[in-house]
C-alpha cells in the first residue's frame, strides 16, 4: 500500500513536467527584479472600467499635477487602512490638481461576488476617489506591484515615488512627500527624491530588450555604460547580477550585488538578491541575517520567499512555511512564491505539495505572460 501511495505522489509531480512540456514552459525563476516602477520611469498607460462599469485610462488625467495611484484588495487589510487614509487625504487636496486613483486587483478574474464586495467595502468607507478594476491584472503587473497595497506617485508622466506594502516609517515619509506636493510644510524636512538621469534608465531598458532577446554580452556593455554614468541607480546591478547567475558565475554575481549595496547601502532589492544568491550557495545563516534586515525595512514580497528558502535550506521548515505564507499574503499572483516552495517540499519529500505548487506556479506563468 505505501509504494502505491508513493507512486501516486509521484505521478503528480511528473504531471507537472508534462504540463511543462505541453505549454513549451521551462521552470525559470521570473525575472522580475523591481520593486514597483523606479522614479524616473514612464508610468505605463492603462484604460480600465470604474465600479459602476465607466471606461477611463491615465491619459485622461494628464493635465493634473499629480496622480496618486493605491493598489489595494478588499482581502488585503492594510488596504482599507491606506483607502481611508488616501481619502482623507483627497478631500483634503483634490482642488489642487491632484487626484487619487485605486485600483483593485482582487483576483484575475473578477467575479460577481468580488465585484459585490468591492463595492460594499468602497461604501463603507465613504470613499470619493475613482475605484478602477484591474480584470485580468494586466495593470498589476505593467506596474510591477510586489505587495498589497502600494503606492505609485505620477507627475509629468514620470514616477516620482513609490512605496510597496504599507509600512509605518514609510507610510509617514510618503505622506510627508505628498504634503510637499500639495504644497502644505510637511511634519518633518523632506529630502529631494532621488532622479536618475534620464540616459541612464534608457541604457538599463535597453539592456533589458537585449536580455529578452538573449544577446547578454550586448546587454552587459549597456549596464555596465548605466552603472559607470550613475552609481546610484540600483536596477543594472540587479540586472547584470543576474546575467551572472545565467552564466554560472556566482561570484561575479554576488561581487556585483555588493558593489550595488555599497552604493546604495539600504537598498532592499540588491540586498533581497544577494541573500537568495547566497542561500543558493550553501550558505543559508548569512542569506537570513541579510534577509532578515531587508524584511524589517519594507513590505517587499520577495524577502519573504527568499527568506523561507534560506530557513528551508538551514532545516528550519516551520519556519519556512510561516515565511512563504506571509508572502502569499503580500501577492498571491507572484509565481516565484510557488516555484521556490514547491522546490522546498520536493525536497522534503513533501511531493502531492510539491506538484500543487508546481501547477499554480504554471498556471500564474502562462497567465501573465513572464
């Protein structure tokens, strides 16, 4: 009976490598390497339909000063708390060309039950900013949302802050931006944000278009050409890191997100890379001291799953699906959550588990289109 039971586990992972086989996919990690836009992107342009089924798109809202966008869930509880707080602040500043725009993104396929639920939660809490709906999440993930709910400021079509997640130092911080903006003396003295040149995001997107079409070595020269303009712009260090671990060149690639976190010493994406890098290396007590530190900083979801990979590589599996869980509840729609845990479980023996999140991690990928 047990070699029975442990053939039927087994015939449910290899069906997930048929599923692979089938759709032509490959179990990659995705590479998604920002958190939310960085400032000084263009803001992708959108047209989706409000509450009560109206069509509207950003460029609708070119002509004011500012547009506050709030990804938020009616699951997500931290989202009610940034609604009634990007509320109060509308009402507040609405008359000073800035608006405030949520955008729902529930589920990827919005049913009548959710849409009832949004719309009871946005009465409920009185709110007067437009309510759009993300069907399908195709603005979700244009805009590289990593947690429920996050924030993305728009001025002059470029993004100009960000903040994933709703953390308390940077909520206030935020909030302290946007006071500037409506032109109120915030609480505390508010440093410029920082604005990368504009040739040296172009360079970075330019590598990016190499790396999708696998010309890397084309790609490296552009990174390299962005780092040497602007030290301080973080996103080609990821990138060429990343370049490395595709070549197998770890050392290069843990050399680089170092050289990232010595320009930026707090930046929490180089800082998430490097512990995943270093967990992938055997070397799991140094990922989840790293790990640790950029989990304290922000809402960021993949600190989390690279957190529950190292605790899984260091033996520490309830610890683990504690972390991974927590992810989950940041952004289920994240693929990468489910290779790595079903990674974990398969390596635990765990293997109907395993081949769960192997099919959800499937499902995600073909429908966002990674």
């Amino acid at each position: 009976m047990g070699r029975i039971r442990n053939a039927k586990k087994i015939i449910l992972v290899l069906s997930a490598a048929i599923f692979i086989a089938t759709y032509g996919v490959s179990l990659t990690y995705p590479t998604k390497t920002e958190a939310l836009l960085q400032t000084g992107d263009n803001a992708p342009d959108f047209t989706l339909k409000d509450i009560e089924g109206r069509e509207t798109g950003l460029s609708r809202f070119s002509q004011k000063k500012a547009v506050i966008i709030l990804f938020w869930s009616t699951w997500s509880v931290n989202s009610s708390v940034a609604l009634k707080r990007f509320e109060e602040y509308y009402k507040k500043y609405k008359d000073r060309e800035i608006l405030v725009v949520g955008i729902n993104a529930d589920n990827q396929t919005i049913s009548d039950e959710d849409m009832e639920a949004i719309k009871k939660l946005v009465k409920e809490l009185n709110i007067s900013f437009p309510i759009l709906v993300d069907r399908g999440l195709k603005t979700f993930h244009s805009y590289n949302v990593i947690a429920l709910p996050s924030t993305i400021v728009i001025a002059e079509g470029k993004v100009s802050y960000t903040l994933p997640g709703l953390p308390l130092v940077g909520t206030e911080d935020m909030f302290d931006y946007l006071l500037v903006l409506a032109g109120e003396t915030p609480l505390k003295k508010v440093e410029p944000k920082y604005m990368p040149p504009y040739n040296v995001v172009a360079d970075t997107n330019i590598a990016r278009q190499f790396i999708k079409k696998g010309m890397n070595e084309m790609a490296r020269a552009f990174l390299q050409k962005a780092i040497n303009k602007d030290p301080r712009y973080i996103p080609p260090y990821i990138e060429l890191a990343k370049i490395y671990e595709s070549q197998d060149k770890g050392k290069e690639a843990e050399e680089i997100l170092r050289k990232a976190l010595t320009a930026d010493t707090e930046n929490i994406i180089a800082m998430s890379e490097l512990g995943y890098l270093l967990a992938k290396k055997g070397r799991p007590k140094e990922a989840i001291e790293i790990l640790s530190r950029a989990i304290k900083m922000d809402s960021y979801t993949p600190a989390y799953y690279y957190m529950a990979y190292a605790l899984a590589k260091n033996g520490q599996m309830k610890e683990a699906l504690i972390a991974f869980d927590s992810a989950i509840s940041l952004n289920p729609y994240d693929p990468a959550i489910y290779l790595l845990r079903a990674e974990v479980y398969e390596g635990s023996r765990m293997l109907k588990e395993a081949a769960s999140d192997y099919k959800r991690y499937l499902e995600l990928l073909l429908k966002v289109g990674y």
